[in-house]
C-alpha cells in the first residue's frame, strides 16, 4: 500500500508541479548554457570537450517539448511535461560536475571546428494565400454587407447574398457571423441552414433551440410560430438585437410560419441563396442584395498558386506556372473547383499536373456545373486509398449541411467491411481519422462547428450521390405528401444503401423493395409514422441498420430477417419492453442502445458471441441480468454512462464479471457512485479510450461536444480507494481531469484539488 501511495504521489506531482518543474528546468538550462557558452569560447581541444558539448547538444534538442505550454486542462500534455522535465535537472547537475573537470585554456579555437549556423528548410504550414478578404471583387462586397448588417437604417433589416454553389457565399456568411459576433452588434446571432428539401418543423426547432435551449411542444406549425413570435417579441422589448442567418436557401418560405412576420424591431436577416428572385418574393429589396460572382482571372490565379505554392507565381517553376494558369483558366473562376485541384497538386510531379490539365481539356464540359462535377471526379480518383473513397461515398449518404459524426462512420465502415487489413474496433477507428482527414485536405470534405463531426458540400454531396460508382446510394426527405407513395420515382435499379429522413409523415413509403441493401438509416420519425412489418423480407443483406429518433415503438419482427446484422444502432428510439429478441441476431458486432429507455438488459444479450462493442449511454436505472458480462467473450467496447444520477444497478455477479471483462477492454465509459454493488478491481491496463468518473457523475456534453471523446477521470473519494484501484495508471492518458480527494495519506505534500 505505501509503495502505491508513493507512486501515486509521484504521478500527480507530474501534472500538479508541471510549472514548476519546467520553470525550474529552463532556470537550470539557462546556466548551463551559460557555461556551453564559456566552454565553446574557451578550454582545451579534448575528446572530453566534445563529448560534453554533444551531450548538452542533445539535453537541448530534448527540452525543446517545452517550448508550447499547454491550457490548463489540457491534462495529458500537462501530465506529460512536468514526467519529461522531472529528470532533467539531475542530468543538468550531472554536466555540471563533468564540466569543472575540464582543463580551461585561452586557446585559440581551430577554425576547422566552427559549425554552421544554418537551420535548414522550414517545416511550417504555407500560408494560403488569397482568402476572402485578399481579393477586391470580394472586398467591396463584404464591407457594404457588413455596414448593412451593423446599420440601425430599418431599409437594411433583411440582406442577401446570393450567387452560384461554390462561388464563396457561406464562406462570406461565416466571415460576416464572426465579425458582428466579434464587435457585439446583437446580443443574439441564431444560424440555421434550411438546404433544397426545407422543413419547416426543423427550421423552427432549430431557431427555438439557439434562443432558448428549449425544444417545441405543439404540433401544429401556426402553434409553434406563435410562440417564437411571442418570444421574439419579448427579447425585442428588451432591447436585445438579433441576426437570423438562413443559409442556402432554395425556395421561398413563409416567414409568418417561423415568428418572424413582420420583422420585430432590432430583428435582421441574413440570407444566402443561388437564386435572387427566392430572396426577392422574401422581401429583400434589390439593394440589399449582394451578388458574388466568380473571381476573376487574377485573383483565381492568386488563390490556386497561394495553395500549391506561393513561390511558383514568382517563376521559380516556369513550366508548372504555365500549366497551372491553364487549369486556372479551364475552372472559370469558381473558388471551390479551384481549392479541390490545388490540393490534390500540392507536392505532387509535373506529370500530374499535365493529366489535371488534360482530363480539363479532353472532357466536353458544357459549363461550370460539369467542370466542378469533373473536378471532383478527378480529386477522388487521385484518392491514394480505397478506404479513403469508401468513406467519401459513405459521407455522400447523409442530408445536406449534416453534421457527421466520425464515430457513426467508424461503426458503419466496419459493419460494411469498407476497412482493409483492420482487424479490431481500434484499427478501425483510427483508419477512420485517418481517412477524415486525407478528405479535409483533399477539399471533399470541411471541419465542423461540432466536435467529432465533418460536413460534406452540398455540391460535393450531389457529386457522391451521382452513381457515378458501382455503390448506388439514395438520401431521402421525406414529406407529408410523400406518405404512401413511391420512395424515388422512376427508379431503375436496386440500391445498395439508402438513408431515410421521415420529418413529418406518417406512412412509410410503399415500394420499398431492395433485394441488395445493405445498409439502411432511418431518421426521425413520429409516434404517428407507421413501420410496415414486411419491409426487410427481401433485405437479407442487409449489414447495418441504424434508427435515430423514432418515435413508434419497433417491433421484434422487423428483426427478423436481418440475421447477417453486424452493427445495429438505436437511438433515441422507443422500444418494446422485452429487447431478448435481439439475442437472437448471432452476426452481430456492435449494439447501440443509447438514449432508447430500455430498463433491462436481458441474459439473451450474452448470446451475441461476436458483439465487440455495446453502447448503454443514457440508458437510466438499467438493470443487467447476470451472465450477460461473461458470456461477451470478444467485447473490445462498453460504454454505460447514465444520466439524472441514475447509474447503472449493479449486482454482486455483475460486478465479479465487470472487473474479469475489464483486463480485455479498449475503451470503456462508466459511472461509480457510493454503493454496497459496485466493482472495486477494475482493470485499466488495457484502456486507450476511456471517461470514468468514481463517486460522482460525468457532466453533460454540450450541443457542440456531443459527438465528441475526450479521455476523462472525475474523482470524489478517499486516496487509498484511489490507489487499490490502480487509476492513476490511466493519467498519463488522461486530457481531462477533475479530481477531489480526502484523507491524502502519504501525500500531504500536495496541498491542491482540481475540481
């Protein structure tokens, strides 16, 4: 026990001290610089001299991790900082006491010995030239934009920008969002982007939920217009100035049904369109309009060379210089065919930039929709990774201006088997960041506002949806006069993936009859939405299901034929109480029950001898038959994080399987509160992936975090519960610390609590 006590002392010492001991290790290295210093100007030629100066050499190039200091809680890179400088210092008194046994001499130093001064090529980031603010077709526009929106002239109460898809209008928008935002001109900025399917129930839940985090109860669309106008009304009486931003509007929508007919007094509105006359019939008025057209020849010449490399405008490269003009010239000014090239050539040989030029060149484009739709093409076709193109196609699948959750593309690629030579949960998720990211830079895909989210362009959206590949896909918004009817008009072959958004009807679609379906996401639906029960008879393909936001209960028959399941998700969905049925889908590899509402999980659940990973969050006061644990052989994930103070009831049986199942786990997420039923001998050796709180509860996840993981302990106990269960294992893992402990016996040292 006081071996364990002093470890633990020592590892918190580690994040707790990690100023100190830094700035205890820069005072030391400055004067023992000092001395390298002496000692390079002065003393004897010695294989002793030389030696020391390469070891000082090398304790420098080795305290360079010091040179960014991490935020406050940032734990693992503090943790981590204060474990690399703890050592130094003795290593430093080590030189010291070498360097008073060197003869020191005024001998003049060989001249053969001066080193060079040169620190090589830089290894930083270029800067992308030519954003939105560097050209002046752009400038002009966004100052008068933003001198309307700042205005108090109630001529300039609702503004447009509007152009063609990719010429830059969300881009402008963002940049207009965060200045006003930036200067405080409203005390409200509430954003929503409606898209060429606009919902109008959605529109007016998104609004309520920026201006009040509350979402709305009436069911009629005039109902809840009532209540935001009243709302409205009231923030305006108090003189609270709101910017509504409607982005990528398609067709005109009744103002009148979002609360904001007429417009109450320090109300604007901030629309982006590619069709001017939809923001006219709104009633912007013609000088409030902002067109942004396509850059002109310099200025795409400016953005193109500012990504593949400054340095080729200035003719270090004549012959790419001439070929990327021509590229240039083929995109017809448009910024986002222009930004996919140029990232797909950066670093890239001349033989690549004359096939980007040819494939321009030799297709018969007919105008700027067929070059970005070539543009595209050959982005992904230059994709170097087969994953990488199966997780763009995967992307392509879900609605417009969709925040994706990277973690739903994981668990899908791997119920898809999209992933090659990966092996476990782990391998899996990485590839997929992996994959994320070669998108970003390969401009087919953008960084979210949400946390743990990517969102795809709507044009490079259409692209992926095209069927230009042997993976036949369909999206789908569903309406209320699409309730009954045909699913897609006129379609011609089977597809292979389909996604569902059933906002608003009450019927599923009648033809629903894909014999070669193999994944299938159903999003939200209402309690009045009636699920046929034949529709997976001729599915027996199918991979992945996922329903998200259902709220009709799913019956055990609609299970029935999907026996080749691998990862089934349900969330927020309403199900029967007895789920024993889903013992029964023996392929299955991943079960996600979260936010579902499910009391108990039965013993059949430990018949899924495959099941990898299981997802209990939000799953309150649940119950979990014994057995259920020691049967899960190959569980590599658990995630059983509660909410309302309403952990998981654990018995005597499940705690004794928990802890045997816990030396095999990578990722776990559990809640421990005080209780005679709780394991006490959890292994953490293995975890990698992890948010464990002990004694008290894990907080609630903001909007923008919800899809996002942070290594995170949260502690409230006594030390030696602390060090029996061996946690502070995990902390050099740890990004996230909240810690308050009693009784520190044998640290009393450590006069602090993080909290």
């Amino acid at each position: 026990m006081e071996y364990f006590a002093e470890e633990l002392k020592k590892r918190l010492g580690f994040l707790v001290f990690s100023t100190e001991y830094v700035e205890d290790m820069k005072k030391k290295l400055d004067q023992l610089n000092h001395i390298e210093k002496d000692i390079q100007e002065n003393g004897s030629e010695s294989h002793r001299k030389r030696k020391w100066l390469e070891d000082v050499k090398d304790l420098n190039e080795r305290s360079n991790f010091m040179d960014e200091a991490p935020s406050f809680f940032n734990v693992a890179k503090r943790y981590k900082l204060g474990k690399q400088s703890y050592g130094i210092p003795e290593e430093i008194k080590d030189l010291e006491d070498r360097e008073s046994k060197i003869v020191v001499t005024h001998a003049q130093r060989p001249l053969a010995e001066v080193g060079s001064t040169s620190t090589g090529p830089s290894t930083s980031a270029p800067v992308l030239m030519g954003t939105q603010n560097n050209f002046k077709s752009r400038d002009s526009i966004y100052k008068a934009a933003l001198e309307s929106l700042q205005s108090n002239d109630e001529s300039h109460k609702m503004i447009a920008l509007c152009g063609m898809g990719g010429v830059g209008k969300t881009t402008m928008m963002e940049q207009l969002k965060k200045e006003v935002g930036a200067s405080n001109s409203f005390h409200w900025v509430v954003k929503v982007v409606l898209g060429e399917n606009t919902d109008v129930i959605a529109l007016q839940r998104a609004i309520a939920k920026y201006i009040d985090s509350e979402d709305l109860k009436e069911e009629a669309i005039d109902a809840r217009a009532d209540r935001l106008q009243k709302k409205f009304e009231e923030m305006s009486k108090q003189g609270k100035k709101t910017l509504v931003i409607m982005d990528d509007i398609w067709s005109e929508v009744d103002l009148k049904d979002v609360g904001l007919s007429p417009l109450p007094n320090g109300f604007k509105l901030l629309f982006t369109s590619r069709f001017e006359n939809v923001c006219a019939r709104m009633g912007v008025k013609t000088d409030s309009v902002f067109k942004i057209r396509v850059l002109d020849e310099a200025e795409a010449k400016t953005l193109f060379f500012g990504i593949v490399g400054p340095s080729m405008l200035d003719g270090d490269e004549p012959e790419l210089q001439k070929i990327g003009a021509d590229i240039v010239n083929k995109c017809g000014g448009l910024p986002i065919a222009l930004k996919t090239i140029a990232k797909s050539l950066i670093g890239n040989i001349k033989e690549a930039w004359q096939e980007t030029l040819s494939n321009l060149q030799h297709e018969d484009l007919q105008d700027l929709n067929d070059i970005v739709h070539k543009v595209f093409e050959m982005s992904y076709n230059n994709l170097k990774k087969e994953d990488d193109k199966s997780i763009f196609l995967l992307c392509g699948l879900y609605p417009e201006d969709f925040d994706i959750p990277i973690e739903d593309l994981m668990r899908y690629g791997w119920g898809l088997n999209l992933f090659t030579k990966v092996h476990t949960l782990r391998e899996a998720r990485r590839r997929t960041i992996v994959c994320v990211n070669n998108l970003i830079q390969a401009n087919l895909l953008t960084e979210s506002d949400c946390m743990g989210c990517v969102k795809m362009h709507d044009l490079v959206r259409v692209f992926a949806l095209s069927n230009f590949s042997k993976v036949k896909q369909a999206s789908i918004v569903c309406h209320d006069n699409m309730s009954g009817q045909p699913l897609i008009k006129n379609a011609k072959e089977s597809y292979d993936r389909v996604l569902l958004k059933c906002t608003g009807i009450s019927k599923f679609p009648v033809d629903f009859n894909y014999p070669n379906l193999s994944l299938l996401i159903v999003m939200d639906g209402n309690d009045l939405l009636k699920f046929p029960q034949h529709i997976y008879e001729n599915t027996e393909k199918l991979e992945v299901v996922c329903y998200d936001n259902i709220g009709i209960p799913l019956p055990s028959v609609v299970f029935e034929h999907s026996t080749k399941l691998r990862p089934l998700c349900l969330r927020s969905c309403s199900l029967i109480e007895d789920i024993s049925f889903l013992g029964s889908l023996s392929n299955l590899e991943a079960l996600s029950l979260v936010d579902c509402g499910i009391r108990r999980l039965p013993w059949k659940i430990g018949m899924l001898k495959k099941l990898k990973l299981l997802d209990l969050t939000g799953c309150v006061d649940l119950r979990i038959d014994d057995g259920v644990f020691q049967n899960l052989g190959s569980l590599e994930e658990l995630y059983m994080r509660a909410y309302y103070y309403s952990p998981i009831r654990f018995t005597y049986a499940n705690c004794d399987e928990l802890e045997i199942l816990s030396q095999k786990l990578f990722a776990l997420e559990l809640e421990l509160f005080k209780s005679k039923t709780q394991p006490k001998h959890l292994s953490f050796e293995n975890l990698e992936r992890f948010r464990i709180s002990i004694g008290c509860r894990l907080d609630e996840l903001k909007d923008d975090e919800i899809h996002s993981f942070r290594n995170t302990i949260k502690l409230v106990g006594e030390c030696n519960e602390l060090v029996e269960c061996k946690i502070s294992d995990l902390f050099e893992k740890t990004e996230e610390l909240h810690l308050k402990v009693n009784d520190m016996n044998h640290v009393e040292n450590l006069p602090w609590q993080v909290v």
